[in-house]
C-alpha cells in the first residue's frame, strides 16, 4: 500500500515538474503547484527527486554516459540489423540459385526430351519396306507391320507396334538405340539385329554386335530379368516376362528380307499370325496345344504352304469369306 503510494506522489511530481519547466514565472499553474508542493513532506522530497534526477541527467558527465551508451547500443544494432540483413541476403541467394538450379535442370531436360526426328512407318500386308533413318540406320519392316521412330538428343527409340523389324544401327556412343516391343525392351549402341512382335511373345535375333534385352511387365516397367545376345544368338520373351536365350540360329530369322520365311518348331499360332502378315484374309489357328511346325515356306508359295498344313499337323484347313481357320481334325467327324 505504501508503494502505491508512494508512486502516486513520485508520479505526481513528475507532471508538475513537466508542467512547469518551461511555463512563465507568472503562470496561473505555479500556485496550485505550490499548493500541491506544501501540502506534505513527501510532495517535497518526491519533487526533490525528481529535480535532482533531471539535473544529473543534465549534467555533461552524463550526458556523454549516455551518448557512449547510445552509441554502443545503435552500433550493436546496426551489426545486428547488418549481419541479419546479410543472412537474409546469403538465404535469398540460396534460395535464387535453387530455384536457377531446379529450373536450369528442367529447361535441360525438357530440351534433351524435345524430339529431333518423328516419323510412323508401316508397311501393307505382303509388302516389305526398307528405308533409311536420319542417322544413317536402315529400318526393314516386315509385311502389315506398325512402328513409331523418335529420335532425341540422347537416345534414340523405335517402338514396334505390330509385326516385325530389322534395325541394322550406326553406332552411336552418345545416343542407345532403343527398342521397345509389348513385352520387351532392347536396348543397343551399334549392330545388326531383328525383333519379331507376336500376340504371346517377342523374339529377339542378333545378327553381328551386342544387345541388352530386357523383359518388361503388363504396365511397361522393367522386370527384374535381363540378359546380354551377341552374334548369332536368339532370346524370347513371352507375356509372363519369362526371358531366356534359344538354342536357335539367329540368321535364320532374317531370311524373310529374301522372300523366306523359316519356322523352326513354331506352334500354330505363331505360325498363323506370320502367315497372316501375307494375306489379305487373315489366318487364324483354333488349335491351343503345342505342335511344333518347323518348315522353310517362300512367300510367293504362302497358300500351297497353307493347303499343305493338314499333311505336316493334326489339322483341317477351312476358307471362308472373312478369314481361314486352323482346327482339330477330330472336328471333321463331330
């Protein structure tokens, strides 16, 4: 209580020490101070006090206290406020050179993905077609095949649509050449090799150099299962992304670039489907079980091979409008 009190008549004292400072000696307010002033010790020493404290503050010894503590406090903030500043700075900085890092590597990347060269290819049913791409790399595309050829900066990729391809590549360190299939990837830097896209599988032939294959899964990724073909070796890659080499010759494989096309214990399905890359009547096998057909057909001999299909296989042969079935002979007799 007495505290309060106390700092009520300091506070007091305060105002009228203010008030009066600089008032006139005549000031109407000089005589309600004086007033206030005699009406207790205590209004005397707390003025007292008061005087004596703004006099020390006055004084030149002060005064220049003061100021050197002022200094020392504006200086101390001016580092402060500096090295806060340059914080701020070397953070923006860092900042800037982030986002410069980030959009450089994306403006580099988008450059490297835009394309140099686009082009679709296919080829009608019975017709083979040989051409040469822009790197020097000769593309021969078996009859009623599909394929879509992007070359960027860094790579080059073919992806085979439908049917089949032989790809002979210049070499290239700088730029793989890619192919990608259903259920395959093959990836090379210079060599001569054939890929064959059928419905349940993909072959792949090295005529000369080596090739990376890689079996890929349903949604397009890689598989764990790669393997490495040089001259003459010949891998399949079926839709379960099973991948392994044939004991098989590759060079085989290429003959239909010379108008024969050699099957080498090819199921009726395979056979169907290459058969149907030289018809305008697709044909089509019925037979699911494994018979093993391994025959060298020329393509200009396509429907006497066909006709001959029930002397080599359990099978029966029937034309229609639309299409030409492969069936069970036990058919014949139901």
């Amino acid at each position: 209580m007495m505290n309060t009190l106390h700092k009520s008549v300091r506070e007091e004292a305060a105002k009228w020490f203010l008030r009066l400072q600089h008032a006139d000696l005549d000031h109407p307010d000089r005589s309600k101070f004086e007033s206030w002033l005699m009406q207790s010790a205590a209004h005397q020493d707390a003025y007292r006090a008061i005087v004596q404290a703004w006099q020390d503050f006055d004084s030149h010894k002060q005064i220049e206290v003061l100021a050197e503590a002022m200094q020392r406090k504006k200086l101390d903030e001016d580092i402060k406020r500096r090295s806060k500043v340059a914080s701020l700075a070397k953070f923006a900085s860092i900042v800037v050179l982030g986002f410069c890092a980030v959009f450089a590597y994306q403006t580099w990347q988008d450059w490297q993905q835009q394309p140099l060269t686009h082009i679709a290819q296919s080829s009608q049913v019975g017709h083979i077609v040989s051409q040469y791409l822009s790197d020097g790399t000769q593309l021969t595309l078996d009859a009623r095949s599909d394929v879509e050829v992007i070359y960027y900066r860094h790579k080059r990729v073919v992806k085979l649509k439908q049917g089949q391809a032989v790809f002979d590549v210049v070499k290239d360190q700088s730029r793989p050449f890619v192919v990608e299939s259903a259920n395959a990837r093959i990836t090379v830097k210079g060599t001569r090799f054939l890929v064959n896209r059928l419905k349940e599988k993909t072959y792949v032939a090295v005529d000369h150099g080596k090739v990376q294959v890689e079996a890929l899964t349903s949604d397009g990724k890689p598989s764990t299962s790669i393997i490495v073909l040089t001259n003459g070796q010949v891998a399949e890659i079926t839709t379960a992304q099973s991948l392994h080499k044939l004991d098989r010759n590759a060079l085989s494989m290429f003959e239909f670039t010379q108008g024969r096309i050699i099957f080498e214990d090819a199921d009726l399905n395979e056979v169907a489907e290459t058969v149907s890359r030289y018809r305008a009547i697709p044909l089509v096998s019925h037979v699911n079980q494994s018979v093993g057909i391994t025959a060298v057909v020329k393509i200009k001999e396509m429907e006497a091979f066909i006709q001959s299909l029930p002397q080599v296989a359990d099978v029966t042969v029937k034309h229609s409008a639309s299409k030409t079935e492969i069936n069970r002979s036990t058919n014949r007799n139901q």
